[in-house]
C-alpha cells in the first residue's frame, strides 16, 4: 500500500480492500453485504455468461484540498443503470441502494482514494449481472449486483495532449435499434476488433460512424464525441450512443460559459469545421482529438495546429475538474461528500 506511487497510475485494475454486494432473490434485493474476496462463485448455466445479461457503470471519487471525498453525480449513473436493466430485461436496482452501495464501498477503502496533488481519482465500478441457471433464452430469475473500487490515472496515456482517432467504415458498434444507449458488455465485446485495430495504427480510438447511412458521427471509442466552432458545443445525437454524464455536465458548462449548445446529427463533412474537437466520459474526462483519419475515403480532419489542446476544451475540463476536486463551488449540485 505504502507502495503506490499516486502520480503515475494508469487505467488498470488494483486491488483494493473491501466491495459490497446485494443480492436480489423472491423479486427483492438483499442488504448490501461487505466482501473482501475479489472473486464471485455463480453458476456455469447464469445468463450473463451465455446470453450477456450484464450491465455496467463507471463514476469517480475525488480527493480535495480539504481532505474531504467528492463522488460526482452518483443518481445519474444509477439511473442510467436502471435504463440498462430495462434494456435488457434485468431487476432493477432501487437509486437508494445504489446510492448506499457508493457510499459504502467508498467509505471502506478511504486509504485509496488518490490525494489531491496527484490528479488520480478513485474509479467506482458498478456491476449487474443475472446469475440464475437458464438455457432457454431469456431473463434470469436471479441477479447479483456488486461495486468495487480502484485507483486510477488517465484513460489515454497522454493525458491531455490531443491524440489521433481514426474511422473505420468496415465496423459498426451498435445497431441503431439496439443496445448501444445502454451500457452493456455485448457493446464494448463488439468494439474490441476495431478498438485493436486502431491501436495497432497508432490511434487512440475508433470514431465510430451511424451504422445505417455511414453518413453521421456516433459514439468516440469509450466515450462521447464533441466539436467546438463559432462559440458552439455540438454533440451527436443519434439512437446508439451512451447518453455520457460527462457530455451532459460539459453541455451545462458550455452554457454557462455563454456558448451555445447543440445536440443533433451531424454529417461526417461537418468535422471540417470545427475548430476543435474532443471525447469525453469518466473514464476520458476530456481527451482532446488531434486529427481525425476517415482511412477508407483518404481524408483528415485537423483540430489542432500546435500539438496542444484548444482554448475551450482546456477551459471546460478545467472547470469540470475545479467542481470535481471541489476547487470551485458546486453550484449545479452534482458532488456528493463522502
Ligand atoms: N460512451 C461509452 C461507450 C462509454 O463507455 C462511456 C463511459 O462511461 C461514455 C460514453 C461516457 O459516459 P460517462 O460520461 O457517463 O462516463
Ligand atoms: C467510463 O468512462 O466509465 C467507462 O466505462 C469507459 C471504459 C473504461 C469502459
């Protein structure tokens, strides 16, 4: 423990002390129960082994200056995980619990909460998964939710300097009437092929286009796409993306800052336009796009002449990091203190 060197840490997986578990069984879920072991005992018949009855969250935990511990917009991840378990017929966890069950597990492995000067965060995970034995396709009768925690660096090594993401026409995400507004593993299985693709040309992620016309920008690797031009934050809107807390809470910052915001489609020829470009989601905070390469039609799109990210990306992930640390004032009401 006395081991971690907070300033260099990555997106990986540590172990930390403790998780907290609910069981849900006869249609309600049990008290949340306390685990140190890092392993679960299910059945080899359960649904989210064969049919990928599972959802995810991701949420983080902030040290400040004052010592205390900020988890940021805990209710909006437990009601996107509600939508993710209507999405795929799962039990519903109640936002309570939820809420708890942060709380908790937070609590429990205070000790790995990064400190403040480190820039590092504490990375929540949340997990549903139907555990009920079933060959026949459908729901499961039993569920196990879980949370562990682990501390974490930056999403993309570089931090954020601006990184090339790349197009690639020959593979879609989500369909357009499926899963991709909800965060299930079957997405991100779906996204490993172009993901390693892209890394082994040396991109940081695959921008992923509508999978229907390959006419509209959708969803930016593990994270949401967003351009800037004319005082404006335009994201895409579209039926297979994750609605991002992130881009939610840069939109309202983009607001508040007097720019504009628009949310709607926008056409692959319209990258040429903006002046600078970015992803966003917990995992990525805000990582810049340096250049975006459609390699099937031989066209580049570039946001950035200097290497450096642009004056409004690096204004609002400020921002959005001073309300996090709790440097600036939480006036939307989105931090929680431990
Ligand atoms: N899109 C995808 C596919 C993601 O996995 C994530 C990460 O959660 C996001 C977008 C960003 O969402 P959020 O800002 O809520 O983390
Ligand atoms: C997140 O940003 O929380 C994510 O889930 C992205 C990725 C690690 C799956």
């Amino acid at each position: 423990m006395d081991t971690i060197n907070w300033a260099d840490l990555s997106f990986g997986y540590m172990k930390t002390d403790f998780n907290v578990r609910s069981y849900y069984k006869d249609g309600k879920w049990s008290e949340p129960q306390v685990d140190t072991s890092e392993f679960l005992n299910i059945h080899m018949a359960a649904t989210c082994l064969h049919y990928g009855q599972e959802a995810f969250e991701g949420l983080k935990a902030f040290k400040g200056k004052d010592g205390k511990i900020r988890i940021f917009r805990m209710r909006e991840n437990a009601l996107r995980l509600q939508s993710s378990c209507r999405g795929i017929m799962m039990a519903e966890l109640p936002v309570e619990l939820f809420e708890e069950m942060v709380l908790l597990v937070v609590k429990k492995n205070e000790r790995f909460v990064p400190p403040y000067e480190s820039g590092a965060s504490l990375y929540i995970r949340p997990l549903l998964i139907g555990t009920s034995a079933q060959v026949g396709v459908k729901p499961a009768s039993e569920y196990t939710f879980l949370i562990f925690v682990t501390p974490v660096g930056p999403y993309f090594k570089e931090g954020f300097k601006p990184t090339p993401m790349v197009i690639l026409r020959e593979y879609d995400r989500a369909a357009p009437l499926g899963t991709g507004t909800f965060k299930v593993g079957g997405n991100y299985a779906a996204s490993l092929t172009a993901g390693e693709k892209a890394h082994k040309l040396g991109y940081s992620a695959v921008l992923y286009l509508d999978a229907k016309e390959k006419k509209y920008l959708d969803e930016c690797g593990p994270a949401n796409f967003f351009g800037i031009k004319n005082n404006t934050y335009v994201t895409p809107e579209s039926t297979s993306i994750l609605p991002s807390i992130t881009n939610k809470s840069l939109m309202q910052l983009a607001e508040d800052m007097g720019m504009k915001v628009e949310r709607r489609r926008i056409p692959e020829e319209e990258l040429s336009t903006f002046e600078e470009a970015g992803a966003c989601g917990t995992a990525a905070v805000i990582s810049p796009i340096l250049r975006i390469d459609d390699l099937a039609e031989n066209r580049s799109y570039h946001f950035s002449k200097d290497g450096k990210a642009g004056p409004i990306s690096e204004k609002l992930y400020k921002k959005l990091r001073a309300i996090q640390y709790g440097d600036e004032p939480d006036i939307h009401g989105w931090v929680t203190i431990v």
